[in-house]
C-alpha cells in the first residue's frame, strides 16, 4: 500500500513551475485581501473627515474696509533726454517715428494727465502730498552735429527757451495736485553743450541746459508750493523720504560700446560708493541717468528713456525706442515702489 502511495505521489506530484505558479496566486491573493482592508478602512476615514467638516461652524468674518496709509507718499516724476528742436518725419523711419516742437509741448501734456490721473487712483490707498521732478538733462536737441544744425526746427537759443517754457507749465499744470511740488534739475548734459568736447570744469554753466533750468525757475516763481532746485555741477544727490538718496547725473559720462555699458553702471556705482563712504550726506541708495533712451531699473540704478523716440540715426542701426517718460512712488518709510514707464503717443 506504501509503495502504491508513494508511486500515485510520484506520478501525479505537480512540477517546480506549478508549484511557483501556485505560491504566486497565493501571495497575490492575500495582497489583495489586504488591499480591500486598507481600501475600506480610507473610505471610512473620508466618510468620518466629511461628516466633520460639514459639522464646523464657518469662521465669523472680520474684515474691514481698509483706510489710507498715514505716512505720506511723494510721486517722483523723471524727466529727461526731452530734446526740443529735433526733427523727425516718419517717412526717414518707416513710420517708426516722428518728432518736432509740436510733439514735444503735446507729449509733456500727455505725460503730466498720465500722471496725475495714477496719482488720483493711488490717492484711494495712500497720501500723495508731494511730487518731486528730477531733470536729467538733454533738454534740447543742440547743435551737437552738423546734422543737428541742417534739420533742427530752429537754433540752440530758441530750443533752450522754448523747453524751459513747457517744462515750465508743465510744473505749473501739476503743481495745484499736491501740496508741495520739488524741481530738480541738473544742468551738465552733452547735447546742451557749447563746446566740441564734454567739458568738466564750468562745463554745466557753460550749457544750454543751465538756461532751460532758469527759465523753468522763472516760469514757476510765483507758484507759491514750487521750489526749484539748479544743479550747475556733474550729479547731485537728491533725497526722497527717508531711505532713497537717488544720484543723478545726466548719463554722459558713463564709456560704453555696443549700446546699453551694463557694466559701466557697475564701475561707476563702485568708484562713486568708495568715493563717498566716509561722507554722510553725499551717500546714495541708487544711480539714476537718462542718456540711453531706454527706460530700466534695477537694484542700483535706473535709466529714463526720453520725449523724441525713434530717430533717423536709430532706425538706421535698426534700434527702435519708442518715446517716454518714467515715474514711481517713494514710501516715506518703506522707500521706491511702483516703477512705471509712459508711453507717449
């Protein structure tokens, strides 16, 4: 009888490959009993995380309508490289731009309604009391380049008069919108200049720019809430609130090739910080310039653009900078915010 089991064992025994099929399936199986448990137990769970949910009462709202921001806010306006007297047709840019006196005076009044009506939709959120214009020059085309002289709309004299005019009246339309009004305005440039070279020594008296700045004076001297400020020198300093002291300067003096001298501005912050860091008052938070057409700012320095766009000679070299004027808002406390580039028509 054993023998006989033992030879039924023999001849009916499954081989390796079934039996590893078989431990498969049972391990598979019991995974999968497993897995319903988990399965079921999560359902709970989201079935009793539901219920809680549904039971909490919602939160009882607190919100309150703002009010305006108590320290007061100055609207900084930045005007530059405004070149009265150039002429452009749009025929010699392919329509791509187009300057003379009568866009000039039209654009600033452009600029300032830009700016004012910000100011009026800012005012619901903070205190503007104050706005504060920096100048930084190329007020007029000049007579820098024979070109210059055979196509401006008329001569460097009358270009310096009739920018400080506009510039003044621009003050003058602005200046009932706020409390106080700050103009400051250096004279050093190189379109304004009257001599071939940039000259270091006088050289912001002996420029063009030093009269549209005393025209603007004069044009604004009897606006009670205007102070005019002439920088007849290389840069100024120019403090807003408490921690902005901008560095003006017109941008000249700044060596470049190849367009925009991105590291020129960093060579210059660092010789005017090394010059500057055991004087107080002469300190600066940031570089500002115009000169280079095309409105940036960065951590350490800011560019305006500039009231002519696209020239003759740009649109030569296929450079295309479309006209505008940059402004932003000054924290009395928190400093620079709300950087903001106007495009002029």
């Amino acid at each position: 009888m054993a023998r006989t089991l033992a030879e039924f064992k023999s001849n009916f025994a499954p081989d390796q490959e079934v039996e590893h099929l078989r431990a498969k399936v049972s391990d598979l199986e019991a995974r999968l009993r497993k897995e319903r448990d988990a399965t079921g137990e999560a359902r709970l769970r989201a079935i009793q995380l539901a219920d809680a949910i549904e039971a909490i009462e919602p939160v009882k709202m607190v919100y309150k309508a703002g009010k305006k921001a108590s320290a007061p806010v100055t609207c900084v306006l930045h005007l530059t490289d405004l070149h009265n007297g150039k002429v452009t047709t749009r025929s010699e840019t392919d329509g791509f731009g187009e300057f003379n006196p009568e866009i000039f005076t039209r654009r600033l009044n452009e600029l300032g309604a830009y700016v004012l009506d910000k100011v009026a939709a800012v005012r619901s959120a903070y205190t503007i009391p104050r706005l504060q214009i920096i100048g930084t020059g190329d007020y007029i085309e000049g007579e820098l380049h024979h070109e210059s002289v055979a196509t401006n709309a008329y001569p460097a004299p009358r270009q310096a008069v009739a920018a400080g005019h506009d510039i003044g009246s621009l003050v003058c339309l602005m200046a009932p919108h706020f409390e106080s009004v700050v103009v400051d305005m250096l004279t050093l440039d190189n379109h304004g200049r009257l001599t071939r070279k940039n000259q270091s020594a006088q050289g912001a008296e002996n420029n063009f720019g030093y009269i549209v700045a005393n025209f603007v004076q004069a044009r604004c001297a009897r606006q009670s809430n205007v102070e005019v400020r002439i920088h007849a020198k290389p840069s100024a300093v120019i403090a807003i609130g408490k921690k902005e002291r901008y560095l003006a300067m017109h941008g000249h003096q700044l060596k470049a090739w190849a367009s925009i001298p991105y590291y020129g501005f960093d060579r210059r912050l660092m010789l005017e910080a090394l010059k500057r860091m055991d004087i107080t008052e002469a300190r600066f938070t940031k570089l500002l310039t115009g000169h280079w057409h095309v409105a940036t700012d960065t951590m350490y320095w800011m560019i305006g653009g500039s009231l002519s766009g696209t020239d003759a000679y740009d649109h030569d070299y296929g450079r295309h900078a479309p006209a505008h004027q940059t402004s932003w808002l000054v924290h009395e406390t928190h400093g620079q915010f709300d950087w903001t580039r106007w495009w002029l028509t």
